[in-house]
C-alpha cells in the first residue's frame, strides 16, 4: 500500500482524482452543485470497475485522452456560460468550421493551443508512469468479487428497466391478493411498467418474466440513472457522445419520416397572379440597437423612411441559439419542444410548395453539416437551396450583400408564386466583419483588428460600436431588399425576423455574447413591409397588422403569419396565432431561462436583465 504513495503512482492517481473534480468546478464560483455525493459515488463505481476490468491503468489510459483534452472546454463553458459540455455544445462544435471557432476565441486561440499540447504532454507523461510501475496492477481477488458484484448490481437495474419496479410496497392486507392476480394484470397497478425491446426473442422473455416473477420489490431498486453518469467526470463524457450521436440519427431518421409529410395546403387566391413573398432570417440582432425602435443611434436611416413597414415592439425568441431557434421560426414546432432534436413536422417551405410556390432558401450561413444540421433538414425542402458562404466568419468570409444577386433572380423567376427565404450572417460576431469599411461609423471599433477577444472587457466600447455598425449595414442590405421588391411588377411582401439576441457588456453586466438568459438575448426585432399592391389586394390583414404591432409575439407566430400573408390555407390551421388574422389569441411565451421561463411574468435581474419566472420554470425534456 505505502507504495501506491511514491512520487510516480501518486502523481497518477492525484491526476485521476483532479479529472474527477472537474463536475465540482462550480463550487470554485461560489455555486452549488446538486447530488454532489452521488456524482462522487458514482464516479468511484466507475473508477473501481474500470480498474478492475482493465488490471491496470496502462490499458485503460489511453480512452482517457479524450476527456484530458475536453478538460479546458468543459471549464470554459462553466466558466463563461456557466453549464458543461452537453450534446447541444458538441452540436456546435461539429458544426463550426476551424475558421469560426478561430475567430470567436480571437487570440485565445493560441491559449487553447497550448493546452492542448501541454494536456497531451500531461497525459503522455502519465501513461510512462503508469508503464513503469507495476504496482498498479489489481491480482487481488477482490478484483473478481467487484466485478461479480457490479454484474449483479447492473443485471438488477437491467431487469427491473424492462421489466418493471414495485412504486410501493403492498401492505400484508393486500399482499395475498396482488400475488394471485400477478399472472392477469402483470404488475399493472403496483410497479413501474418496464420499456419495450424492439427484438422479438428478447421482448418475449421480457413479458414472460413479467408474468412469471413479476417487477423488483421497490427496495430492490438500483437507484442509478443516466443524469447522473452523464454528470459524473470523465465517463460521463461517453454517455454525451453517445446521446449527441443518438440525436444525430433521431435528426435523419425524421427527415427520412417527414418525406411523407403533408399540410394538404392550398392557395385561397388566383393562383397566375404573380406575387413573391420574401422571408429574411437575421442572426445575433437585438430589438433596442434598432433606430425603428427607439435607438437613439441612427442605425436604421433608411428603414425608418418606409411607409409600410411595422415593426413589432414585443416580439421574443424563445431560445438563443440558431440551431435551436431557426425550427421554430420555420415551422410549428413549440417553443418548449425546442431543445429536443428534430421534429415529424415539415416547415412552411412544403406547405408553400403544395399551394403551388416555387420555394427558395438562400443562405450566407456556413455550409458545413448542410444536409445533418437542424436548420438544413428544414432548408432542403425547398425547390432550390443554395449556401453561399464558403469563407468562414473571418474579415474573409461573403458579406450579407452576396445575398442580393441571388434573391433578384429568385424574384425574377418565371413562376407565378414564389416564396424566397434569406438566412443572413446579420450581426454574428466578430461584428466588424460583417460590414465592409465604409460601415465603420461609429469608432472606436474593432474594425481591421485582427482577431479580437469579446471577453476582453478592454474592448467593450469597441465592441458595442461595432455592433451598431454591423445593424447600420443590416439596414442597408434590408432596405435594398425592399427596393427590388418595389422595383417588381408582383404582390410583394416581406418579414424579417432575428433568431435571437446578444448581451453586450450592459451597464454593470460583465456578460457578452448569448446564452446568458438575458432579456436582450431573448427580445429580437422583428418587422413586415407590404408593397402598395399587396395592400390593396388584402386591406383586412393590414389593419390587422397595424392592431397587432405592440403585441405580445414570439417566433412561434412567424409560421402562422407567413402562411397567411400568401394566403396559404391548410385543414388544421390555427390563425389565432396569425398576427395578420383578426382571430389572432396572445399566448403563453416560455423562454430557455433555468427551466421554460414564463417571460410575461418574470422579472429581469441586475443590468443583464436576467430573466427569472416569479413562479417555478416548467421541467425542460431534452
């Protein structure tokens, strides 16, 4: 035993120890951390079984790499976002190119490098330790009795998973009785019912086990689940894998059931008269950076001259990611289904299709992932899809502009009905590179510094200036849109939504960037310009625009109101969430805030406006 306590064996073993501390990081913030005694026990099963599995650590340390190098990942995220790494966060890392993610760490890029090099040096020097000393090596025949001990346990908790445990433990009264009836009803009543096998030999065995024996007793319960293992540091980094590429196949395995899909749409309208309707998804902007509402910058000029456009005063997202966001924009999936992959529904994309559309979505978002991501799955309905930006989100990357071209020949097009989606870069950071220079009005700004730090409060000034010219540019791009829509001898309409918001140093809030649960990441802008013939063609729905535009919206209206703005209809539609429809309901507007928050009536805490339900969030299914 003394030996395990020379200089090589503890360094390995103290190394092991840090690695599984990494859960209990927060606390290093002042922040609790739940089922701490758990996670800890948990951690210690898994130690001992793997180390009795394996005998020695020069075996089973080289599946530990992995989870030394997601080490600094999983601190930054608590650190800055102040959660670890979840399948979401493997979503995007998969998702963003090397140019991205080296543009958003800015020059703590090189920092990052360096860990990676000294973790890898790290875990090289631990794997000679572990060569050299050979007292690592479990003989003793306890091995074998964990490992008996722990099949045992795992062959319990198997059983009753599928088989099923008693909620509660029957009275001598009704003991008897629950006995003779346990063949007929099969534990209906008095246990958990176990899960379903999709094989037929196996789920045989399963129901006969459920008849002959019956579920656990309740005190036979093996109080383990997922959560906690996935909590628990570094074997919880597997099972996060496994459920991210879980919901990768979940994501093709509904778009393969979605090709059957049908909203049975159709035009209520003439269906030769020539009419476009144009969709712009903005990216990171927030509603009061807008000079239309009330920004005392002049960010939006040109926008501010347009006679019909409305600009709604309250509209929120839900979520403040994009590839959260966007489904719900795009189609009816509820704002509290958003953090589930997928969804069996198809998008306004189709429905605009079968009421005789020709659909377009065009987009400067990257490509990488097109045909995998949530956002792709929905954009590949369309007749013609089409992403632009093959350089990354560096001062290299495509500008909002490169959108132009494209959409004039979507106008131009010779079908009669069209439906043309843009989804921009808008204000992604790094901000100053989504503008070119002649934007650059307000300065200081980061505007040709080369890869700036938003963590850098140094640069807040800078930062928030280039912000506004990046909406200053917005506003051109958005206003030229609506020239060439004019310039068309079609019914024209536009709406213009932003997936979400950004924090950005506010006040006394240390926070930037999103993901912070802040108000100004959840209230977006949002606006519907109308050409002068679309007015006249339907009057009704403008009047109920004009009624509607200091409502309480949120994304999930955008469907319902693209839909009727060309006057699509479809069996189970639901215009009371149409804000061009007299029938129009408000609604209940939860947001991805420690639970699904109720924002209309929630308070907004210190100068992040951090969004905090005055009552209990509903539970979050992910």
């Amino acid at each position: 035993m003394r030996s395990l306590f020379r200089p090589g064996p503890a360094i390995l073993l103290f190394s092991y120890l840090l690695l599984s501390i990494v859960p209990f990081f927060p606390m290093l913030l002042g922040k609790p951390v739940g089922d701490g005694w758990l996670i800890a026990a948990t951690e210690a099963i898994c130690w001992l079984v793997l180390w009795a599995l394996f005998q020695h650590p020069r075996w089973f340390h080289y599946v530990l790499l992995p989870a030394m190098w997601a080490v600094p990942v999983e601190i930054y995220l608590r650190l800055y976002f102040g959660q670890g790494i979840s399948t979401h966060h493997l979503g995007i890392m998969l998702e963003t190119s090397p140019k991205e993610a080296a543009e958003f760490l800015g020059y703590k890029a090189w920092l990052l490098l360096l860990l990676a090099v000294s973790v890898t040096g790290w875990w090289w020097g631990l794997l000679q330790i572990a060569r050299r000393h050979d007292v690592l090596r479990w003989t003793h025949g306890s091995r074998w009795l964990l490992l008996a001990l722990f099949a045992a346990g795992a062959g319990v908790w198997t059983y009753g998973e599928y088989v099923g445990v008693q909620t509660q433990k029957p009275d001598a009264g009704i003991a008897a009785s629950q006995q003779e009836d346990a063949h007929a009803d099969n534990g209906a009543g008095k246990a958990a019912s176990g899960h379903a096998l999709s094989n037929p030999l196996v789920e045989q065995l399963r129901l006969a086990a459920t008849r002959q024996i019956g579920p656990l007793p309740h005190w036979a319960r093996i109080p383990y689940d997922d959560g906690l293992l996935a909590r628990s540091w570094p074997f919880g980094l597997a099972l996060r894998i496994a459920d991210f590429w879980h919901e990768r196949q979940y994501l093709h395995d509904l778009a393969e059931k979605s090709r059957a899909f049908r909203f049975n749409a159709h035009l209520q309208g003439d269906p030769n008269l020539p009419q476009t309707v144009l969709m712009v998804i903005g990216e990171s902007s927030r509603f009061d950076r807008w000079q239309i509402n009330g920004y005392d910058r002049e960010t939006n000029p040109l926008l501010s001259l347009e006679e019909n456009l409305v600009s709604f005063s309250d509209m929120v997202s839900a979520v403040s990611a994009t590839r959260l966001s966007v489904p719900i924009i795009v189609s009816r999936k509820p704002a509290a289904q958003s953090l589930k992959a997928g969804f069996a529904e198809k998008s306004f994309l189709t429905a605009f299709k079968e009421a005789g559309f020709k659909t377009f979505w065009i987009s400067n978002q990257m490509s990488f992932g097109q045909f995998d991501t949530p956002t792709s799955v929905f954009a590949n309905e369309a007749d013609v899809t089409q992403f632009l930006n093959l350089g990354g989100f560096t001062n290299n990357s495509n500008l909002d502009d490169v959108l132009l071209e494209p959409m004039s020949r979507a106008l131009q097009d010779r079908a009669p009905k069209k439906l043309i989606v843009l989804h921009t870069l808008g204000n992604h950071w790094n901000y100053s590179h989504r503008h070119p220079g002649e934007y650059d009005h307000w300065k200081p700004s980061l505007y040709g510094i080369d890869n700036p730090a938003y963590t850098d409060l140094k640069n807040k000034e800078a930062l928030n200036n280039s912000y506004d010219n990046s909406i200053l540019y917005t506003d051109w791009i958005l206003s030229e849109l609506i020239q060439r829509l004019k310039a068309s001898d079609q019914i024209t309409s536009m709406m213009y939504v932003s997936d979400h918001g950004q924090t950005l140093y506010d006040g006394t809030c240390n926070l930037a960037f999103h993901g912070h649960n802040t108000q100004y990441e959840f209230h977006i802008p949002a606006f519907i310009w109308y050409s002068d013939a679309y007015q006249q063609l339907y009057p009704e729905k403008i009047k109920q625009l004009q009624l509607h535009r200091k409502s309480r919206l949120s994304t999930e209206n955008v469907f319902h109101t693209l839909l009727d703005m060309g006057n699509v209809r479809y069996p189970d539609e639901r215009l009371e969430w149409s804000i061009l429809n007299r029938k129009w309901r408000a609604h209940t507007r939860y947001v991805d805030s420690y639970g699904w928050s109720n924002y209309d009536n929630a308070s907004f805490r210190s100068d992040c406006r951090e969004v905090i339900d005055r009552k209990t969030p509903l539970q979050q299914e992910k």
